[in-house]
C-alpha cells in the first residue's frame, strides 16, 4: 500500500473516530441528563479529581463565567459538590460525587472490557507511538480550536452564507 493511501486512510479514521467519539458523548450526556458541555467537564473531574472552578475552566477551555453556570447545573444533577480546600478555606473546590462515577461507571463498563484486551495486543514500544501520536493530534486539535475561536472572534461568516445573505439584499460583490 502507497504512503498515500495509508494517510488517506488515516485521515478518514481518525475523522471517524472523532465522529464515533462524538456520537458516544452525546448519548452518555443524554443518558445522564445533562449538555455536551457539562459532559466535558464532568470528564474532566472524573479524570483529575477535585479543582477550583477556575481550573475547571481552563482545563475544559471555558471562560469563568460559563463555569459557574456548569458547577451549579452539575451540582443540582447530583454529580458534583463544592467543598473547602483544606488548605485555604476561604477558597472553594469542585469534586466529582460517587454517584456520577456510579453512573458513568454503568454507561463505560462494556468499552472498557473490550478495550482492555485490544490494547493488550500492543508492544510496548508500539504504545509509546500511540500515545505520542495521540497526545500530539491532542495538541493539534486544541491549537485549531483556539485559531477558530479567533475567527469566530472576528465575525468569520461561511462564504456561502455571506454570499446568499447579499443576493437577498441584492448587492453583489466582484466575484459573483
């Protein structure tokens, strides 16, 4: 098989994986009640444990006031809980509750176990290159989406869009 055809062929997984990711997201959040948004950041917890709102945010690359607005919904679900920092109390820590392990514990369990045996077929040595490849395409995807928050920033407009939205107001511009 040509180099070509094997970037191509993981170009078209890796879009696929993303879309099956998404399609898995979606449906754990439904099943639980809550957004796409309060999903993430629930992953977020889940993975790294008890944080400031302010760290939440910035892991899961919310502004501040969006994260306020995250904790209280998850925190009215039952999934997270506001807690002293032991070592300042005058400042406030999110944790995730036993009961949202419980839940996506039940929701995970049957890609875990066929995960597990997948992932045992692999050297050492074949893991360090998926990990560093995926880490890397990790790292792509975030620096993409700050460069299209930028665009969207600066009232970016599909050309299509634009391009219908002038023929309605009847202007053309010297391209059409």
């Amino acid at each position: 098989m040509s180099r070509e055809s094997l970037l191509q062929q993981l170009v078209a997984e890796i879009r696929a994986g993303q879309r099956a990711t998404d399609e898995v997201d979606t449906v754990v959040s439904e099943l639980l009640g809550i957004n796409r948004t309060d999903g993430r950041c629930l992953d977020v917890l889940e993975e790294r444990g008890q944080m400031s709102a302010g760290e939440l945010a910035t892991a899961a690359r919310l502004t501040s006031g969006a994260i306020t607005s995250v904790v209280d919904r998850l925190e009215r679900s039952g999934y997270v809980r506001r807690v002293a920092d032991p070592n300042d109390r005058r400042r406030v820590l999110i944790e995730p509750t036993p009961e949202v392990f419980e839940a996506t514990r039940e929701l995970m369990h049957v890609m875990a176990e066929e995960g597990g045996p997948m992932v045992a077929r692999y050297s050492d040595e074949q893991l360090e290159v998926i990990v560093e490849f995926t880490r890397q395409s990790r790292e792509l995807q975030e620096r993409h989406a700050d460069w299209l928050r930028q665009k969207l920033a600066d009232g970016w407009q599909p050309p299509s869009a634009t391009s219908a939205a002038r023929r309605r107001r009847g202007t053309r511009t010297v391209l059409e």
